[in-house]
C-alpha cells in the first residue's frame, strides 16, 4: 500500500490490489445498527466492475500506526465518498488530516474547483470542511427496513442471478439506467470481487416472463445493515409497482443472509424512489447531506 508520509501521525495511502481485502474488512468491521449511513463494502464491491487494480486505484485510506481509520472511494475527479472508523468520529487530528486531504489537489483525492464530498456522519470532519466554506449539497434520504421479523413475498417472480441469467440482469440495468455502460464484462468482473462473496444479485420477471427490475444486495455480515445498490426498473416496465416488488424481495434476501436490518439512501429530490421504499417497509430517517465546494 503506497503511504505519504508527513509530519502528522496520520497517513494518506492508495491501496494495492493485493491490500483490497484490508479495505473491505474494515467497511464491514464499521457497520452498525443505528449508525450513520456511509461508504459501504458494497459500494466498493459494485465499483470493482472495474477490475481490481482500478478499484484500487480509487481508494484512499488514512490510518494510523498501520490501523485504517478511513476510506474514501474517489467517484470521479469530482467526488469522495468516505467512511470512517465509529470510534474516529471525534477524533481531531484524523477530522483534520482528512479535511486537508480532500481540499489539497495535491494530495491526489480530488482535483481543483467544483467538487463534492460524501461524508454522511456528524462531526469535526464535516465542521472543518463548512468553516473553510464548503457548502451543503442537495439533501439525501437514507431508507432503512428492519429485518427482525418476517418479510411478506414480493409478488414478483425473483431469481438469483448466476451465469444464466447475467444478461437479464445486464439487460435490466441498462434499460433502467440510462447511458449505462454496464455489460456482462463488467458483471463477472463485480462478481469475482471480495464483496461480491456477501452479495446476491436479483432479476424480477413479470406474468410474461420479462426481465422487469432487478437490484443487488450487499450483506455485511449477520447481525450487521445490508446494503441496496443499486436497483432499478427497465424504462419499458415502469409504472407496475415492480419498484416496490424488487426492493421487499431485497429485503427477503438480505435476511436470509442474515442481515439486521436493508438500508438505501434516496435523493430527496426523487420522491418517487422515496414513495417505492416506504411501499416495500423502508422507513426514512433524517435526511443527511453531501458537502460541495463550488469551483
């Protein structure tokens, strides 16, 4: 793992391939019931569609005598997404380091001007970033469903993808997202992956045996919040409550996993994503924030 060394007890790397494991046991280890939602193992393993030295290559950690207190995968020039350790919450000189970091283009993070940071938690991160005039982005909700009791069937037809249906759930995703380039490639590339070992992907198929939606589901472990991410509906079939189907089928999956409770976080400008949550028992919490610094 390449460090930058500095004056300060914490320090900057970017992983290796060989070192993605490290990184994802630690998202996992950070999981809580009841904590603020952040980057999530499965956010990594989605992104590791792009092979594993790419993921790498996105990946920030900052740690401290060897112990990795803080990930960010960079999403773009332009965007950070971070967790960090539930105990370095308050810590200032992590909260500090971090926040350099992140303004700093030449600290390899982000690049110069417009940017965005997704940083979800309360604390001395966020505080620092505000007073040297970062400003609150648009408002995001995170979704949670608990799992403690049973989950009612989603009257849809769901089937785990495995190589034979790779390309219903290929052909789903791009038909839902538009300008995706996800492919067949990209989906054995994300299913080699570390994460993907805690994952399921799920096809629904209407009455007439199309693929109408489909989503994929990170566990973290049992006992620990699962993960939604993504999910969507072909542009073709939208408007039947297919939504809602594959997002309780999600939730099934994830307690059978073993999950605590399915959590997804919706943007508060899209209430029709919202509204199919709560449909499928998804509860919304307060709603949380990104930071952006205007270029």
């Amino acid at each position: 793992m390449a460090v930058f060394d500095r004056e300060m007890s914490i320090l900057l790397g970017t992983p290796g391939a060989g070192d993605l494991d490290e990184v994802v046991r630690a998202l996992v280890e950070w999981r809580q019931e009841g904590a603020s939602m952040q980057l999530h193992s499965g956010d990594v393993g989605f992104y590791w569609q792009f092979g594993p030295e790419v993921t790498a290559a996105a990946l920030r950690t900052w740690s401290r005598e060897g112990r990795i207190l803080g990930v960010g995968l960079v999403d773009g020039p332009e965007l950070v997404r971070l967790a960090i350790a539930p105990e370095a919450s308050k810590d200032e000189e992590l909260a500090r380091q971090m926040a350099d970091d992140v303004t700093r283009p030449e600290r390899g993070v982000l690049s110069a001007g417009k940017a965005h940071v997704e940083a979800l938690w309360g604390g001395r991160f966020r505080e620092l970033l505000q007073e040297d005039g970062w400003e609150l982005d648009e408002p995001w909700i995170p979704m949670v469903r608990d799992l403690s009791g049973p989950v009612a069937g989603s009257g849809l037809r769901v089937e785990v993808v495995g190589p034979e249906r790779v390309d219903d759930r290929v052909a789903v995703h791009r038909g839902a997202f538009a300008g995706s380039k996800f492919s067949v490639e990209r989906w054995r590339a994300m299913a080699a992956g570390t994460p993907y070992a805690d994952a399921r992907c799920l096809v629904g198929y209407n009455d007439q045996g199309d693929a109408v939606a489909a989503t994929t589901v990170w566990s973290a472990g049992p006992g620990k919040p699962g993960l939604l991410e993504p999910l969507g509906v072909h542009s073709d079939h939208q408007g039947h409550g297919y939504g809602r189907a594959i997002a309780g089928a999600a939730a099934a999956a994830l307690r059978d996993m073993g999950s605590s409770s399915a959590t997804v976080c919706a943007e508060g400008s899209n209430a029709g994503a919202v509204a199919t949550y709560r449909s499928a028992g998804f509860q919304p919490q307060p709603e949380v924030r990104d930071l952006r610094r205007v270029g």
